[in-house]
C-alpha cells in the first residue's frame, strides 16, 4: 500500500487542528494520540476514511462508551445504525466539496510557505544563491531548515573568528586535510612548496641565461653589421669628398667613376640604390650619403629595441643556430612542462599551474616566474597554516548539501547569507510543486462554494444516504478484532496497550495525558466546553461548570477521588467509571490524592471535560494548596486537578473570568506540547504592504473568532468590512460543512470574503497584490463581488 500522508489523504483534510501536527508515521504503522482533542480526531477520521471507500474497525471498550461515540458521529452527519447483533453497524457520511490540500514545507501548505518565502524575497540578497544548485538530498522540512540555518549562523561566526585567509593558501588544495593531522599536513606541504621551488627557481635561471646570451649575441650581431655599414658609407664620402671638387665635365667624368661604388654599397647592405636624380651632381651624392648616415645612426639607436621585440617571438623553432643551440631552448621547454605536470599530479594547489599552451620561450619564463613567485608566496604564508587547516577541517565537516550553500556564499558579506539562504530553500519548496500545481489550484469563488456546501449540508441531514464499511467492536468480552482485508484500517479508542495484528493496513491508538510517546492533538470546528482547554481564544460564554468548596467529603467517597450523576447522588470511586455519559456530573477532588487517584485522574482527565455540559467539582483544596500545584512540574495529576478547580472557579462567577480560562488553557497546552498558534505568516507580509497603500484603512491580524481566527480584517473608510483569506480557507482546515457554515456565518454579519491567491502572490507578487489593493478600494463604491 503507498505511502499517504495524513494531512492530504484522499484530498480530505483529516487532521482539523489550527495547524496541522499529525506526523507520518506510517513506517511503524501506528500513530499514537493524547490530549482532548483525541475522541475528535478520531471521530472524524473515520468519518474520511468511510469517505473514500476505506473499512474502518473501530474498537470501544463499553456499549455505553459506544452511544456516546454515536452522539458526536451525528453532530458531524456521520449516523450509526444497527448497533447490535451480529451484522455490522451502517455508516453514513455525505460526500461534499473539500479542497485539495498539499503540504509543501514540512506541515504547511502552500500558502504558509509563500508566506515564509515573501520576506525573503525582498531582499536582493535572496538572489545571492543560484536557482540551478542541485536540491539532490534536500528534503525541505522544518527541521532540515532549522538545522541548515543553524549550521549556516554556525559557519558564520567561525569565519568570521578565524579572519581573512592569504590567498596564498585558499590555493591550495586542502582535500587532503580530511585524512591528514595538522602536523602531517604542515609536513607534506612544506617538502613539496621547498621542492618545487627549488626546481622552479633553477629553471627560471636557465630560461633566463638562455635567453639573455641569445640576446647579448643578437645585439652585438646587430651592432657589428650597423658598424661595418657606417664605415663603408662614411668611406665613401670621404672620396666624394676628395674628388668632386670639380666642377663641368670633369665633375660627370668623376660621378661616372663612383657609381660603381655606390651600387656596391647598396647590394651589400640591401639597401635601395641612389636614383638618377641623387647622382646629378656631386652635391646630391652628398646629400644622399649623409641621408644615409642619418638612416644607420637611428638603426643603431633603435637596435636595443629591435632585438628585444624579436625575442618575443623566440622559440626552439626560430633559434638562429648562429646565435644559439635550439636543443637547449628544446631542453628548458621539457623541463618546465615535466615540472608543471609534476605539480599538478601532487595535488598541491585546487587549479593547475602554470599558463596555457606557451609557445614561445618568452612566456615560457613568464611562467616559470608566475610559478615561483606563486610558491614563494605560498611558503611565506605558512605560518598560518594552523588556522587554515582549521577552517579547512571545519569545511569539510559539514554536509555536502550545506557545502553547496556554503560554496557561493563564502564571498559574500556574513550578514547577507540567512537572507540568501531563507529565500532560495522556500523558493526551491515552492518550486518543485509548482508543476504539480499548476490548474490545480485556481482561485475559486467562495460564495458558490460555501453556497453549495451549505445546501448539501441541510440536504444531507435531511435526507442521509447509506453505506457500509464500518464495524464496531465492543472489548467486553470481544476477542483482538481479526482484519477483513489488508485495506481496513483499526482505530482503536480503548487506551488499552495490546500487540496489534499486523494485517491491518494502518491503527490508531489514542493514549492517556502521561504516556510521553503520544502526539498532542488539537481539534478545529467543535464548540464543546472542554475544548477551552485546547483552543487559544477568548470564549464568549462560559461552560456551565462551578467549584465548590467543602470541609468533608461526600458520603460513599471515602476521602478518595469519586464521580456521581446529579440525579442519582450516589458517589462511586473511578475503578466503575466506564466512560459514560453524564450529562449532569459530580466530581469530589480531595486535596490528598492517593497514587491511585493520581492514576485516575491522569488517565481520564480529558474524558471529565467532554462528559457532560454540567460538571460541579466538589473539592477541599485551599489557595495555597491550588497554587503549589498550578506551579509544580509537568503534567502530573496535581497540576490537572488544580487545573479543573480553577477552570470551574472562573467560570462559575459573575461575570466569569475569561483571562483566568485563557491563562490555564494556555499552561495546559503548553504542557501537553501542542504549540502556540502564529498568524499566517502570509498576512504578517501583507499587513505592512496594505497599510501603506491604504492609509486610511483600518486594518486588525489573526483576531480570535468563534473557534477559529480571522487571518487579516480590514475595514474601509464608510465601514465597509473584508476577510482576507489566504486561498479562501479560515485557519483550522475544518470539515467542509463547518467552513460553509463558519464562512456563511461571516457572510451575514456583513463581512466580504477576499481570496488571497497564493500561486499568482509567488508568480506575481506585484500584481496580485494591486488586486487585492483594488479590491479593497472598491469596497467605499459598493460594487463589489465576493470572490
């Protein structure tokens, strides 16, 4: 059988608490419950499991305790019949609209978690995280977010003690610090960084030797041929100089002679020759001759130059073996790329050193000076490789998700990663259910609905159609109930510890106050005086309960723990009470309770506040007595009588004490484990948003109403009221009847009924709250239409 989870079965809410608390626990087959709010729960958990088709065994320890289940089975329009004999009882439940409800983070649905991500998104800082890291291993509960968030405010102050680290050693490669002590690791890499830059350091001086002889040989070459030029040029000057001082015919005679010399001169050098019009007469030979001297005294003063730009472009290929030997350029070129290769196989930095592909000897010594300057650094920084090791130890000890998170944060300021962090994971929650969302969760118009429901609720009670799948076993003398199918599911409300069958699809057993293993309980939807205990609003009339003090205990008591029926008087200790219904009952509580009597109590106390709608408490405790016992530790039976007492004392005055009941309520919650409820965290967003964009508004958050809460009311200027209902849902998720009920209820006093559509509030923040904007102004004009 799959795996379903309580909160979503079958599409029917099944858990009916202000905020769902049920667990999954279908790995052990077994979900255990205490609390009041227990005999509900089950009650209309089995009502949803006869809703899909699922038989259901319910186990009850007397007949007696069976006409009371009954009771509260009608009140939700759940009828039984046939109740004894051999055939199994009838079961009626009416099948009307519920929404589908999905769990994204953990217990919250999807409008809980779009208010969880909606501040985050504010922030820029939530773009800090990439949305392509992988969500592989991530689970998205709260409790995998409140360790991640802790680990991540964690890391944070470490970082921030240990300070900066040299980039010299956030090179290099620390992988090997998961295996290796401190002193191992100072070891390995101090013999390596002293190594490679030995080997680094000899290489850089050949490349260096190589290179400037090659150039020392290439200038004085240059320097030679520009020397020997200028003498052969200034030679021939001088012999213009000495035979052409004539002027005529014997000065053409004389040129004639020189022009062999001057194309000599050109050939030689590879220069252009003279032309025809540089050897008119004798003073344009010297002019072109001086021209040319001009021309090598600037070659020689650029020479320097020359030859370091042909250096550039140096390789074992372009070697002039006049000049120098290519195998020795060859040579140095192994050598290096031996020595990076060495490097890198050591595994002593994260990246590969070294350049790219370096052709020519010029980058070759580029980059063995790259090398040695990267070890110099690395060997003058390892002094504070005790801290690095430290933090690089710490890395290394977290999870691979949170290193995932931890990896693009570690650049950024400290103080942005908790934003960072809390906007990406709900966006990631929101995300990947998004497609399984999508046309499944469209707004719907809520006054149809609750129209509807409304209509099948009357016609249901009216007119209840029959089906089966139920059967009830009584314990008196029954046997262990033997499973009809692997399908039927047993819900077992006896409190007795038995080893169940194992063919049972699922069990439910609901345990006494003290048994520490049970999962609290609350319920949403009833109205029942003992539920005060369990609900977190003012109620607005009190339970018909009164205390009375008293200096002897009654007659048949004998100073113990006793309960009597109002109509019959006669007091009976509790090893009788079998859970009946008394709808007028007697409870004496004496001061000294004995082990027993604590036992009673502890076990039944839940059971004392669902009985009737009139309970006397008769009692001998004094004010300090009371007091010691509302202070003492834990849930113990003290504690719960002194409860009863003064829950009966508050309500029996006039007026009654609503903070008195509220006051106690609260302690026993709190005792019981079942948390304080929060406002939507949706509205806790909207409300700021609103009251800026409609100052004149009034607006009030999670305002206690009925047995429930109004998520955010706004009233306009002329007084016209509006719900806020984050996807059109009161807190509680009660059955659908009491939502068309609860929202009916709301309707006729005048409220409107908005939707807060939470998938266009995460697709479209801006519009969608514009719409609710507009909406709102609206209501002065009176032309709107609930929706």
């Amino acid at each position: 059988m799959n795996k379903i989870h309580l909160e979503s079965w079958r599409g029917l809410p099944v858990v009916y608490g202000l905020y769902p608390l049920i667990r999954d626990f279908f790995n052990q087959k077994s979900v255990q419950t205490r609390g009041i709010g227990g005999l509900f729960y089950g009650l209309q958990l089995t009502a949803a499991f006869l809703s899909g088709g699922t038989p259901v065994c319910l186990l009850v320890n007397t007949r007696e305790e069976l006409d009371r289940y009954r009771k509260y089975l009608a009140e939700i329009g759940f009828l039984l019949d046939g109740t004894s004999g051999d055939a199994p009882p009838k079961a009626v439940l009416p099948k009307v609209f519920t929404p589908t409800e999905r769990t994204i983070f953990g217990p919250h649905d999807f409008s809980q978690t779009v208010g969880f991500w909606l501040p985050a998104a504010e922030e820029d800082d939530a773009l800090l995280l990439s949305p392509f890291i992988s969500t592989e291993d991530f689970e998205f509960t709260p409790e995998e977010y409140l360790d991640l968030s802790e680990r991540l405010e964690q890391t944070r102050r470490r970082y921030e003690k240990l300070g900066p680290v040299p980039a010299a050693l956030e090179s290099l490669n620390t992988g090997f610090f998961r295996h290796q002590s401190l002193a191992e690791c100072k070891q390995t890499i101090e013999e390596q960084i002293h190594y490679f830059l030995g080997e680094a350091e000899d290489l850089q001086r050949q490349y260096s030797l190589l290179l400037n002889d090659y150039s020392r040989q290439s200038l004085f070459r240059a320097q030679r041929s520009l020397g020997q030029r200028l003498r052969e040029l200034r030679a021939l000057r001088d012999l213009v100089m000495d035979k052409l001082p004539a002027k005529g015919r014997k000065e053409k005679k004389l040129i004639g002679q020189l022009l062999p010399d001057l194309a000599r001169y050109a050939d030689a050098w590879e220069t252009d020759s003279p032309t025809a019009d540089q050897l008119s007469s004798a003073e344009a030979i010297r002019n072109w001759l001086a021209a040319e001297e001009t021309a090598i005294e600037e070659k020689m003063t650029a020479t320097n130059r020359q030859v370091r730009a042909d250096g550039l472009g140096l390789s074992p290929l372009t070697v002039n073996p006049q000049l120098g030997k290519p195998e020795a350029f060859q040579e140095v070129e192994q050598r290096l790329r031996a020595l990076l290769r060495t490097i890198n196989e050591a595994g002593l930095y994260q990246l590969p050193v070294g350049r790219g592909e370096a052709a020519t000897s010029h980058r070759q010594l580029l980059a063995v000076r790259e090398l040695v300057q990267q070890l110099r650094n690395t060997e003058q920084q390892l002094g504070q490789l005790e801290a690095f090791y430290h933090r690089r130890h710490f890395w290394y000890a977290q999870p691979a998700k949170l290193r995932r998170l931890l990896a693009p944060l570690l650049d950024a300021p400290r103080a942005d990663w908790r934003k960072a962090f809390d906007g990406w994971y709900f966006e990631r929650c929101l995300d990947r259910e998004a497609i399984g969302r999508e046309g499944q969760r469209e707004p719907v118009d809520l006054k149809i609905v609750a129209e509807q429901l409304e209509k099948h609720a009357l016609q249901v009670r009216r007119t209840p159609a029959g089906t089966s799948g139920l059967r009830v076993v009584v314990r008196e003398d029954s046997e262990w109930p033997s499973p009809l199918n692997d399908r039927e599911v047993l819900i077992d409300l006896t409190r007795e510890d038995r080893d169940g069958d194992a063919a049972f699809a699922f069990r439910y057993h609901w345990k006494h106050l003290d048994e520490p293993s049970a999962v609290p309980l609350r319920t949403a939807g009833w109205r029942r005086p003992g539920l005060l205990f369990h609900q977190e609003f003012a109620v607005l009339t009190a339970p018909e309960w009164r205390a009375v003090g008293v200096d002897q205990p009654p007659a048949g008591s004998d100073g113990r723990l006793a309960f009597a029926e109002k109509d019959t008087g006669d007091w009976q200790h509790f090893d009788h009470w079998k859970g009946r219904d008394i709808k007028d009952l007697c409870l004496y509580v004496p001061t000294s309770l004995s082990e027993e009597d604590e036992t009673w109590i502890r076990r039944y106390w839940d059971s004392i506040l669902l009985l009737g709608d009139r309970v006397t408490l008769f009692h001998d405790w004094d004010a300090n007595a009371l007091t010691q016992a509302l202070i003492s530790d834990g849930l113990n039976a003290r504690f719960l009588a002194a409860a009863l007492i003064r829950a009966a004392e508050a309500a029996g005055g006039e007026p009654f004490d609503q903070g008195t009941l509220l006051a106690i309520g609260r302690e026993v919650r709190r005792r019981c484990g079942l948390p304080a409820l929060e406002p939507h965290p949706m509205t806790e967003y909207l409300l700021p948003v609103l009251k800026q964009r409609l100052p004149n508004h009034f607006f009030s958050r999670h305002r206690p109403w009925r047995d429930t809460f109004l998520p955010l009311e706004v009233t306009s200027p002329n007084g016209k009221k509006a719900i806020l209902l984050p996807d059109g849902w009161l807190p509680g998720r009660a059955d659908p009847m009491a939502e068309a009920w609860r929202q009916r209820e709301l309707r006729t006093l005048g409220f409107d009924l908005i939707t807060i559509d939470a998938l266009s509030l995460w697709r479209d923040k801006v519009a969608e709250i514009d719409r609710l904007v507009e909406h709102l102004r609206a209501l002065d004009d009176g032309i709107t239409e609930t929706n």
